[in-house]
C-alpha cells in the first residue's frame, strides 16, 4: 500500500512541475520536481543500502545513482521522471509479488480446541485441549476432530484419516489401537485414553512442520535483478568514461538515466501480472508474479493421490453379481438399507444408486455393527451388507460365494445377502480422476521432464496408481514431513531449477510450502493446503495445473523478450548520451517511450 501511494504521489508531483512550468512558473515547478524525487530517493536509499549489507546488489541501484546524480546536477525534470518510473514499477510489482496467502490460519482453526474428558462418576465434562494431561480419557463425538494422541479403550473406532495420511477410504480401529490427533471420527462416539499431550501431538507436529518449511523457504530472486547484476557494472563504466573523457558530469548523468533499467523494473512485473491474469481465466489462482516467473521454469512436477489425482472419496468400482439376483436390483436393496448408516461407503453407495436413477424404499427393522455391517428388511426381503464374515457369523450363508474382498488394493467390498443367500459384492475405490491421463500428457508436451507420485497411502495402491498413469517414480507410505523430504531431496537435484507440488490436504501442506510452487486444489482439499499453496485451483480439475504451467512458460518468455529488447535499445542510447547527443531530461522521456514499447509487448502475456 505504501508503494502504491508513492507511485500516486509521484504522479502528482511531475503533473504539478509540469503545469507550473507552462503557467510560467519555472522556480516552483522545479522546487515541485525535487521534492517528488527526494521523497523516492530516501526510501530508495535505505533499500539499497540493505540490499549491499547483504551483499545483494539489485537493479535499484542504477536509479538510485541516476535520481541523486540529477539533482546533484541540477536536472529536476530527469530526476522526477526517473523517480515516477521507479516508483510506479515497484507499486507494480508489490501488486504482483504481494503473497496473498494467510500461512496457517486455516491450519490453526481446524486444530481442536476442546476435549472432552470422562471424568468421576462418568460425567463428560469440556476442557481446553491444551489441559489434556497423559493418561485421560477422553470422548471423540461424531463427525468431531480426534484432539490428541490416543489409545482406542472401546471396542473399536471407525476413523478418517485422509487429512493426515492420504488413505481414502475410512479406517477401522479395535481396542488398543492408536488413533492420531487430527483424524476425524467416521462412526460412533469412541472412548480414547491420551498418550501425548496436545503440543506433542502428531496435527501439531504437521504445524511445525508447515511452519519450518514457510521460514526455510530461500528468497526468490527476481528476473530483473539477475540481469542487474551484469547492467549495474557496465552502466557505471560507461558513465565515468564519458565523464573522463568529456570532462562533463551531465553527460554521465545522461549516461545513468537512460540506463535507467525501466525495462526490468517494469516489463517484467507487467509480463508476470498478465500471466496471474490469464491463469485465473483458466481457473487458477496464483498468488505473486514470482509464482507465475517459477511456473516458467519448473522441470519437475510432483503429485499428491487422494483427493489430486484421485477424487478422494470412494466410489462405485464394479458390481458383482451371485446368481439368482440382477445386479441393479441387488444394488437397489442394498443401497436402500444403508440410507440408515453413516458409513462413508454406504453414503457413496446411496447417490450411486440415485445417479443411477434406482428407486429406494424406506428399510424396516435396521441394526448396524458400526464398521462391519448393516442388516434390515426391504420391501419384505431380509438384507445384509458388510464384510463376507460379518455376514457369515450372522447367520447369512454364504456356501459357494466367493467374495471379490481384498484381491485389489485400495479397493473396499460390501456383499450383500438377500433371504440368508449371497446376492453379490459391491467393490467400492477411490477413482482416478478422469482427467488425470490428459494431466500426465499435458505436463509433459509442456516440458515437464520428471512426474511423480507422493502418497501416504500403501505402496500396493500408489504403484497402481503411477503404473496406469505412467508415472516417472512413485514415493509411497510417506508422513506429511517424509513428503517434504522427497521434495527438498528432487531440489537438490541437478537440473531441476524449480520444484511444483501439487496436493490437496494438510498431509500436503509441509510440501507444498517447502515446494518453489505449491499447487491446491482448493475445491475438494483442506483450507490450510489452500493457504500454504502459491497456487490454488478453484476448479474441480487437477489438469489446470497444465494451464498454469504453460502461462508459466509464456509469461517469463515474454518477459525475457521485452527485458532484453529494453535492454539493447538502452545500451544504444547510453552510447549517444557518452557522445553528449542525448540530454538527460530528453533521456528520461526517451526512457518513457521505450517503456511503452516494453509494456505493449508485455501485455501479450494476456492472451493464449
């Protein structure tokens, strides 16, 4: 905001000069000129000087010198035009650059902040998380947030644990069991006896990680100062030659102003806001030009499984059917029974059969087994669904039947039995998004050269995965700070100048903030991958992360272009202001118009 309104006061300032010269007041419009230059020129001062504490030499300097050797030389009008298009690039580019993320608050609100603790006598009573001591008991409610570390003391649990881990499909814990802070219950109320306290815990331990990965994440080095380290030298060479040579310091303040590096202050920043632009027509949010600069140059992709390339909640794989009994019929009562359960399963198997047009009826005499199993009567029929042994040990023969159960990894069957008699299997997974395939090829023509899979799922499940989608390398069973290892090990590879991660839940988020680009999917993932990412995507499609890197490529390649045409066209004023050809107030105005010609050709960046 301080830029912003700098660049509006700078504006004012060579608006007010200039129209106190033509109403025939010279002395004022000057007096007017050299207070707008001084109010850039102390705070460019002190930026420059920090950048040199830190042996950081970036292209500010060269307009430091040009506004300070104007007005030591009595050039006013130079010195305002030098300082307006200083400042105005730097307002640019803070609008470009400015992070628009909120690091973890969303991670820092989803953390639980209650407890709630069997006390004397069995009464439940609700207490800041941070009291839970080693050893309480605690009660886990429906659909609430597992607070701390536990060890499951009831008969079992039913838990979602795709937030920290990956795994999809929900996970059933029997007693004894452990059970990580930051799960969320799937099932019925469970009892949990605390092992860690909650600032031990493993959702804090993901926080610190996020943490870490935010404040050890090395500065991005913007493309106008890697070119300013080879323009600042050769400028200030040029302007004591031909102050030597001529015996004349306005020439090398000449020198200094259309070297004035108007072109990398203000072409690429323009060239990087026209790609954020164009990315977020194309469904992606990206949050600074530095981003869309990094996209240009990413060479490897990595991809995270539930929810990224798969859709991260289970789904209806295939439906086998016993003989006897059509298989849309067997859905239909099967689906018509589990109306009544909470089972994420059974809730993916009810719109599966209402997408598919199946008229249910209302289930009558229903009892569940949390977990394992459902049974009632449906239009007169008697119905189970669960596992086959489930099945079996109440009371439903399965002589004969062989269930599809575990033969596919990442797979989860329902069978069902209709009248005490096997009617088939339902094999629920979590499917390959649709798109991914087009994800895979597109990255690929874009000129990404490694891709790969990061999962903390089983390793039976990631290979199949990274098998049908031709992945370079599958990294699976991996904890949300082994994924960020993976990501600073590919890093430190030769070659690979910048790193993307794509993910889409808090396992995620250590990744994606240690990344260079840390991608969302901000539509089905967890808020705090959204607030880690550089970049979210707001469309339910993992294969915008091809449009963002193709505007990435576009976007530095035009910036490159009009960064270096700028550049050439200064070398050759420089040369005429060293002749004394060029005064420096024609040179200002001459900077101008190349930063027109610049801004033009960075502007292409907005279209396809």
């Amino acid at each position: 905001m301080v830029r912003r309104l700098l660049a509006v006061g700078c504006l004012v300032v060579v608006a007010a000069g200039a129209i106190l010269h033509l109403a025939g007041a010279p002395a004022a419009g000057d007096l007017v000129l050299a207070l707008g230059s001084v109010l850039v020129l102390v705070p460019l001062t002190w930026s420059v000087a920090r950048s040199l504490a830190h042996r950081d030499v970036g292209v500010d300097a060269i307009a430091l010198l040009a506004i300070a050797g104007a007005l030591a030389l009595g050039q006013w009008g130079a010195a305002a035009v030098v300082a307006l298009m200083l400042a105005g690039g730097n307002a640019l580019e803070e609008a470009a650059a400015g992070r628009a993320r909120r690091e973890l608050r969303a991670l820092v609100e989803r953390a639980p902040r209650v407890a709630h603790r069997i006390g004397p006598g069995g009464s439940v009573e609700e207490l800041p998380v941070d009291r839970v001591m080693i050893g309480d008991s605690l009660v886990v409610r429906a659909g609430e947030i597992v607070p701390v570390d536990g060890v499951l003391t009831g008969a079992e649990a039913l838990v979602d644990e795709s937030s920290m881990t990956g795994e999809s499909l929900p996970v059933l814990r029997e007693r004894g069991d452990s059970v990580r802070s930051g799960a969320s219950n799937a099932g019925d109320v469970f009892e949990l006896r605390a092992v860690r306290p909650a600032a031990e815990s493993a959702y804090a331990a993901v926080l610190r990680l996020v943490q870490e990965a935010e404040s050890s994440k090395p500065r991005f080095v913007r493309l106008a100062d890697r070119y300013a380290i080879f323009f600042l030298p050769l400028t200030i060479a040029v302007a004591v030659l031909a102050w030597a040579l001529s015996g004349d310091p306005v020439r090398a303040v000449a020198v200094l102003v259309v070297a004035t590096p108007c072109p990398l202050i203000l072409a690429a920043p323009i060239a990087f806001v026209a790609g954020i632009s164009r990315a977020a027509r194309a469904g992606v949010i990206v949050k600074g030009g530095g981003v869309i600069e990094a996209l240009g140059k990413a060479r490897t992709v990595l991809l995270d499984k539930t929810g990224t390339l798969t859709l991260g909640a289970p789904e209806v794989d295939r439906v086998v059917a016993a003989d006897g009994l059509p298989a849309q019929e067997m859905v239909r009562l099967a689906a018509s029974l589990e109306q009544l359960s909470a089972h994420p399963l059974a809730e993916a198997l009810v719109h599966h059969a209402v997408r598919n047009g199946l008229a249910l009826s209302f289930p009558e005499q229903v009892t569940e087994d949390p977990g394992r199993g459902i049974a009632g009567v449906v239009d007169g029929h008697r119905v189970a669904a669960g596992g086959s042994h489930w099945l079996t040990a109440h009371g439903h023969q399965l002589d004969g039947w062989t269930s599809p159960e575990g033969d596919e990894p990442g797979r989860a069957t329902i069978s069902v039995a209709v009248d005490g008699r096997p009617a088939g299997a339902i094999v629920m997974g979590d499917q390959v998004r649709q798109e991914a395939p087009d994800l895979v090829t597109g990255l690929r023509a874009a000129g990404i050269d490694q891709i790969v899979l990061v999962t903390g799922d089983r390793a039976a499940v990631g290979a199949e995965v990274g098998r049908s989608l031709g992945l370079d390398r599958v990294y699976p069973d991996l904890s949300p700070g082994e994924k960020a290892e993976v990501v600073r090990a590919l890093q430190q590879q030769p070659g690979n100048p910048v790193v993307v991660m794509v993910g889409d839940g808090i396992n995620d988020a250590p990744a994606l903030a240690v990344a260079d680009v840390g991608i969302a999917m901000g539509v089905v993932g967890a808020t705090v991958a959204s607030e880690t990412a550089d970049a979210v995507i707001v469309q339910d499609r993992v294969d915008r992360v091809v449009a963002a890197v193709r505007i990435g490529r576009r976007s530095l390649s035009i910036a490159r272009q009009s960064v270096l045409a700028g550049m050439g066209i200064s070398l050759v004023a420089m040369g005429f202001a060293a002749a004394g050809l060029i005064a420096p107030i024609a040179g200002a105005l001459l900077q101008e118009a190349i930063d027109v010609a610049v801004i033009l050709n960075a502007l292409r960046a907005l279209g396809d």
